[in-house]
C-alpha cells in the first residue's frame, strides 16, 4: 500500500510540474489556455486528458535533466563533465 501510495503521489507531483511548465510555453506562444484546462480538459474523440499526458511527460524529462545536471555539479558524473580539463 506504502509502494502504490508514493507511485501516486510521485505522479501527481511531476504531473503538476509538468502542466506549470507546459502553461508556461503556451504563454510564450501566445495560446491562451489555463492551467485548469491542461489538468482537466478530455478530448471527446479518445476520451483521454488532451494536456495531461504531455505535461506528465514534460514534468518526467524535467525531473529527469535536473537530477543529471545536480549529479553533476556534485561531481557523480565525471565522465559527462571534467571541470580540470
């Protein structure tokens, strides 16, 4: 039970980074969208969320680039970044 909770409250929270990231662009390009709709909006077609998908992605690829990038500056990946060269 511990193991599914922690599963659901990992992707709620990188989904919730993701659709502030994905409002964010959508702001950039001028597509007037809120953030309301990118959680909730279905698309009558498929019946699935219409933004969620590609925010829980977005929020995934994030996550992902920022634990690279701060392993990194710690020195735990030195094959990917040398700072004595």
């Amino acid at each position: 039970m511990n193991q599914l909770f922690n599963i659901i409250i990992k992707q709620i929270i990188v989904g919730y980074i993701g659709a502030y990231l994905l409002l964010i662009y959508f702001k950039l390009i001028g597509k007037k969208i809120t953030y309301e709709q990118i959680l909730n909006e279905v698309d009558s077609k498929s019946g699935i969320k219409k933004y969620y998908y590609k925010a829980f992605y977005l929020g995934v690829g994030f996550l992902i680039i920022t634990v690279i990038i701060i392993s990194t500056m710690a020195g735990l990946n030195p094959k990917i970044y040398n700072n004595n060269k």
